[in-house]
C-alpha cells in the first residue's frame, strides 16, 4: 500500500499488470450492469458476451485481417510522406530563424484546426479514391510532426555545436550533427503520430468505402449488426497497440541507451537530486 500512496515512486511490473487487468475487469463488469439494466437500449449496445461472439464472424464474413492491412497501408504512406518532409523541413526551420519565421505563423494554427471540418475540401481536390485518404491522413500527421521536429532540434545543446565549429565542421556536417543528435526524441513522437493516424484513418475510409477498418465498420453499422460494430472497434485498438508496441520495440533496438539513461536516472536520481535521496533514507533509518 505504501507503495500506491507514495508520491512518484514507480510502481512495479506486477503491480502494474495487476492494476492494468484490473481496470479492463471493471470496465467490463460496468459493460455488463448497463447492458443488464438495460440503461442503454440493447437496440443499440450489445453484451460483452455478444460482442465477444461476433468476432468469428468479424475474421470470416468481414474479413478482418485484409481490412486491417488495407488500413495500415494507408497509415504508412501518408506517415512516410510525412518524415519525408517534415523532418528535414523541421530541422532547416530550427537551424535558421527566418525559415521559422517564415513557415511556422502558417503552421502553428494548424495544429489548433479540426482536421474533420476539411475533409470536403479534400475530396474536391483529390476525389474520393485512395489519393484523398492518404493525403487527409497525411494532413493530419504532418503539422504534428513538423513542430515535434523543430522542438527536438532546438533541444541539441548549443556546446555540441560550438565543439563542432572549432573542430572545423562545415555547416552542412552541423546540419548532420542537428539531425542525428535529435533523431531519438523524433523517433520517440512518431508512436503518437501512428496513434493519430489510427484516429483519422476511419473517418477518412468512410468515404466510398472499399477497404480498410473504417468500411468494415460502417458497413456493420449500416447492416444493423452492433456486435459486428463493437467487435471492430475492438479489433481497430488492438491492431493499434499491436503496430504501437512494435515502434516501442524498433526504439529500443535503435535507440537501447536512452533506457539505459531513463533507468539509471529512475534508480539513482541526477545529480544533487540522487545525493539528497540518499541523504533522506540515511536519515530515515
């Protein structure tokens, strides 16, 4: 108990497991009482169990996996897009101030703008095929990662770039240094940027549905199957974690030092902060 009552003191991996099934626990029985009540019409909201159950008929009849992939397609190609150009944008932004000056009072607002209010806009440019999804996707993506760029770079200590310059770098091996030196942070964003393309590619999908997760469910919607339409959803944030947990293992395979350093910092604290931690429990005992 002392340890949940603690104030930031990280709890361990079998607490956290134990508290992680225990929430999925309570929302399932929560699922159940409303579901039994019937405080939500039944029309409309199905029982765990009939969600459960329609998940055979998600893999045949819906085919899930094919739906899944066609929607991760489009994630990846607008992502792709999206480094691409974002992150060398990001870095010459950081690198020179006018660049910044020049681009981010149109970028800035942006990141603030619902993203769904210019989805006619987007289907009069592109049409409605596969064009306009990717480009909607990338839309959304693509101002989020630019200013996670920028932020990044400017991050880099300015010492690293005067050692640099007295080595005798020339600017575009600063450029290289900038870049590399912020590529962890960069990397660490692009989970969240997945997790917003997740979000949009739904919406994108339903629009002259073909493929992909968004059709899957619409359809089901349509059909008036809600078991089928909560089963997708299901579906849709597992393939979510699943592609999310996947960039969390790339991280640490590319990047194994930053566990290291957030390790070692998380045991033994940083500088007068750790000497005072163990100054305290010397006390204390």
């Amino acid at each position: 108990m002392s340890e949940l009552l603690t104030i930031r003191k990280e709890t361990s991996r079998t607490t956290k497991l134990a508290l992680a099934a225990g929430a999925w626990v309570l929302v399932i029985v929560i699922w159940s009482l409303v579901t039994r009540w019937e405080l939500v019409s039944s029309y409309v909201f199905p029982t765990p169990l009939e969600v459960l159950q329609a998940f055979p008929a998600l893999f045949s009849e819906r085919g899930l996996l094919g739906n899944v992939y066609a929607s991760w397609f489009r994630i990846a190609h607008a992502f792709l897009w999206c480094v691409v150009i974002a992150v060398p944008l990001g870095l010459l932004m950081a690198s020179f101030r006018w660049l910044n000056d020049l681009i981010n009072p149109v970028a800035a607002p942006m990141r603030s703008m619902p993203i769904t209010a210019f989805l006619p806009a987007f289907i009069g440019i592109f049409g409605i095929y596969e064009t306009m999804k990717v480009a909607f996707l990338w839309f959304g993506m693509f101002f989020y990662l630019l200013a996670v760029v920028v932020e990044e770079v400017n991050r880099v200590d300015t010492s690293l770039l005067e050692t640099a310059y007295t080595l005798g770098a020339k600017r575009y091996q600063v450029l290289w240094l900038m870049f590399r030196a912020s590529m962890p942070g960069i990397f660490s964003s692009f989970r969240i940027l997945y997790d917003i393309g997740w979000t949009y590619v739904i919406l994108a999908e339903i629009v002259n549905r073909s493929k992909g997760v968004g059709a899957m469910v619409q359809s089901a919607y349509e059909f008036h199957r809600p078991d089928l339409v909560y089963a997708g959803i299901i579906a849709i944030g597992v393939a979510a974690f699943l592609f999310r947990a996947l960039l969390t293992l790339l991280e640490k395979v590319l990047f194994p030092w930053r566990q290291i350093t957030q390790s070692a910092s998380d045991s033994s604290g940083t500088g007068s902060i750790g000497r005072l931690r163990k100054k305290a429990v010397s006390h204390g005992s």
